[in-house]
C-alpha cells in the first residue's frame, strides 16, 4: 500500500517514535511516505535522525521528509498525526504556577481548570491554521487524527469550524480497563467493557465477565485492592458516590471536579507521591521537563542504544494505528474515540465530543448508539462540555468575555477562587502567554492597562502547592538511565504507577 502520513509536532520524541514503529509493524504499510513537520528544527532534527536508525535497522526502506515547511509536510497526505504543545514547557508552566497564586492546585494542567482552558486557547489559535493547511494542500479524503490537548476543545474546534475531519485519540480507557482486570484477577481480554463519556471523564457502565455482570462489585474490588487502594483514592471516592469508575488518573480527575483540590490541607488526604500520576502537584510538567532535559543531553547515547522492533508483539495500545489498519485493510478494530457526539450518547449535547466505542474497517468509523449514561455521570461530564464550549468560542473569537466565563464555570476554578480573582487571574495569563495568543490582542492591551493602573488583589507569590516535587537534574536521572529514558521516550508518561 502506498500513501502519505504527516506528523505535526513530530519533535515530540515520545509519541513520533512510537506511533511510527506502531505503523510500521503493520506490513502493508512497508511502502507508506512518512513527512515530519515541526517548528523545532532542532527537536525535529533528532527525532528524524533516531526514526531513520530504526527503519534501517529494522531492514525497510520507508522514506522520511522532515522539514519546518508544514505545508510542504501536508502536500497529499492521507493522514495527518498530530502531537502538538502549543507554546511548549514554557508556556505549560505557566498554566500551572499563576493558578497556584490564586490557590488553585493542579496536577497536570492540560484538559480542564485554569491551565486546561489555556492551554486550549494557544492550541485552537494553532489548530484552526493547521486545518487551512490541511485543507488547501492536503488530499480530499483527509483524516486528522488529534493526540493533542485539551482533546475535546481541539477536536471540537477542528471539526466546527477547521472544516476538517478529525478524530481525537487517547489511552485513557485502556489503563482503567486492565485495573478492572487486575482487581477482579481477570486478564485484561477477558474482561468486556462499554465505556462512555467524554475525554477524561469516560465511564465504564458496562462490565462483564463471560457474561455475569461485575459493575456492582466493582467498588469492594477496588477498596480491597493494595495499591490501587491507596494511589487511586479520588477514582475510588468518585465510584463509591456517583456509582461508575472513571477512566482518568487520579491525579487528572482530581481537578476535573470540585472537591478534591480546593483545600490545601485536604489535598495530601486524596494523591499519592509514590507517581506523579496519582496527584503531585504539577507532577506532569515536572516529567515533561526532566524526560525533554534528558533527551537533549542522552541523545547521543539513544543513537547507540537497541533500535524499536518493528514487529506486532512491540505495537503500543495507541488507537491511531489500528485506526489506519482498519481503514486501509478492512481488519476491524473496536476502540474508544473522541467524536462529534451526534446522537451517540443521547443525554449529552449533540454538538460535544464524546469518547465512545467505536469500530474503523474499510467502511470508515462507525460509532454505535450508546444511549442514555447514567444520570449522576451525566451530570459530571454535562459540567465539563459547558466549559469547554465556552473555552472553544472563546479561542475561536478571541472573546476574553466568553473567556472569563469559563473559567467562572470550571467547577475547581470556581471552588477556589472568587469572581474578582478569577477576572484577575485570567487577566495575568492572558498576558504571560501574549505571544501564543495572535486572536487576544485587543483584550491583552486592556489587561496590561489594567494590571499598571489597578491596585491588585493579593496573591500568594512563589507558593508551590500542596505537594510539589522538585525537578531532578540530569545528574540525579544519570542514577537510573532505564527510568529516564522510560520518561523520556514514552508518549504514556502515566504507564509506570506506583506500587506498593
């Protein structure tokens, strides 16, 4: 088979290099044309230099074009992956440190709260001109299959009003799924699941074992369970109360709702420490910065290390592959993806992305009706979309209004803070990220002038939170070189949880 495939953002070294192998470990797919675009030319340039080693290594002769020329990237591409960090560490820091002034205390920062709602400004600014792009050089029958966050904004912003057919994808609901597994003492493929909601906020309404429904038992399985006991506390208290387990973190469904980060001497009582995942303050920045300072400076040694195998036992659980296996072979793959809702899941907005399960062969990608979710998850994920609807017409329209009242709506942000100091607070983000925001110059012009005119509402300068870690340095990951390239090179940076 012969078609292209364009990564955008393919400086990221932990999705680039493995969706590639991914691909690649399907032999049909040994004559594909690979383009990489990303506007890092150093990151693209050893990214690029690491995949060609691989694809030799593994005997194929499959071309890679890498260039900063994005359009040059898109040129009759089929497929576009896309793996962007609008702004990069820099901008990503501070959508965690200014909300941690106003006392909102976040894990991770990328899909919901203050730094979700960011992060999704910079990202629909930057989507919206790569769907122009895709549209204009890229073929007909294109599909925009979306790794970056906040997964739903994006999405939804591509697919209304970037004029391009995009699916969102995430690995979210295979991790639940093997700790459903795992407490029941079950294989992971013994185990059927339904799964529904919206990224992050996916729920797992259906689970059977040959048949014999395990839903009920589900909450005594978890509350027995050593380790996920202790590291899996916010997910446990939200199965106990609400009746379904969710397919997010710990760390990532405690700011995502309003009661487990509001209070800094509460916050301790629900996380972990043993992985960031379970709920470190700004833990995944944290991991971010450490695994890009090792890849700069390891980079030489990973030329040196063991090639990726190219071979169906070393394939990732990564939708996209399997995605483009089954559009282009008619192979069926059932997975979850991120969606124009449109019926699927009856009591939630038509006009939302949902996550769902969803079926790719060579008719295309068919998601089933789902129904009704319950009433109580409805409700969690009903909160979230009126957010994300007005976080995507804000970024859309450049309306710090609209804006604004996102951040009233998300239910941390609005458990912390007062309106004062959320107006504030969106106020000094807007202009600490001016240079990735080009559709708020008018309302950053108005806050500068208010921030030198006004007097200001007291914040808590330089405060870390109420579990902050400390960033290692490369010569504390130089002691375990095994853990730092794990960090480093997987795009699943939550993969390796605490133990007991």
């Amino acid at each position: 088979m012969s078609f292209k495939i364009a990564f955008i953002g393919a400086g990221s070294i932990g999705f680039t290099r493995g969706l590639l192998r991914d691909l690649l470990s399907v032999p049909e797919f040994h004559g594909i044309e690979v383009a990489f675009t990303d506007i890092n030319a150093h990151n693209l340039e050893m990214v690029t230099e690491l995949c060609r080693r691989d694809i030799r290594e593994n005997g194929l002769s499959v071309p890679i074009t890498a260039t900063t020329d994005r359009r040059e990237a898109l040129q009759g591409a089929k497929y576009v992956i896309c793996t962007i960090r609008v702004g990069g560490l820099e901008a990503f820091a501070t959508d965690v440190d200014i909300p941690l002034q106003y006392g909102v205390d976040q894990c991770v920062g990328d899909t919901l709260s203050a730094g979700g709602i960011m992060y999704g400004q910079r990202g629909i600014a930057a989507m919206l001109d790569i769907c122009k792009d895709i549209r204009e050089v890229a073929r007909e029958d294109v599909l925009l299959l979306n790794y970056a966050n906040p997964m739903a904004m994006l999405t939804w912003a591509c697919n209304k009003y970037g004029g391009v057919r995009t699916v969102g994808l995430c690995h979210g609901v295979q991790h639940g799924h093997e700790q459903i597994a795992e407490v029941y003492g079950l294989k992971k493929e013994e185990v059927d699941i339904i799964c529904a909601g919206i990224n992050h906020q996916t729920w797992y309404v259906q689970i059977r074992h040959n048949g014999r429904d395990l839903t009920d038992g589900l909450l005594e399985a978890f509350e027995r369970h050593p380790d996920f006991s202790r590291t899996e506390k916010v997910r446990i208290d939200m199965l106990r109360r609400f009746g379904y387990y969710s397919t997010e973190s710990n760390g990532h469904l405690s700011e995502y709702v309003p009661w487990y980060r509001k209070r800094p001497d509460e916050i301790q009582d629900w996380i972990d420490l043993g992985s960031w995942i379970n709920g470190e303050t700004g833990g995944y920045l944290r991991v971010c910065t450490e695994g890009r300072n090792w890849f700069e400076t390891d980079f030489p040694n990973w030329m040196k290390d063991p090639a990726l195998k190219y071979e169906a036992s070393e394939r990732s659980h990564e939708h996209g592959s399997y995605i483009i296996e089954g559009l282009e072979t008619g192979r069926v793959y059932r997975g979850h993806f991120n969606t124009v809702n449109n019926g699927v899941i009856t009591n939630l907005p038509n006009d939302a992305i949902i996550e769902a399960p969803g079926y790719a062969d060579r008719n295309g990608i068919s998601m089933p009706v789902v129904g009704d979710l319950p009433l109580g998850p409805a409700a969690v994920c009903n909160v979230s979309i009126s957010v994300q609807r007005l976080a995507v017409e804000a970024a859309v329209r450049g309306d710090d209004f609209l804006l604004r009242q996102a951040f009233m709506m998300d239910p941390l942000v609005g458990a912390v803070c007062n309106p004062k100091e959320i107006w504030q607070m969106v106020d000094d983000m807007l202009i600490a990220q001016e240079r990735w925001l080009p559709q708020y110059g008018d309302a950053i012009a108005a806050a500068k002038k208010r921030q030198a005119e006004g007097s200001r509402l007291p914040t808590r300068e330089g405060y870390r939170g109420a579990a902050r870690l400390a960033v290692k340095t490369v010569e504390e990951m130089q002691l375990d070189r095994e853990a730092s390239n794990k960090n480093a090179g997987e795009a699943d940076k939550g993969k390796e949880r605490a133990k007991v």
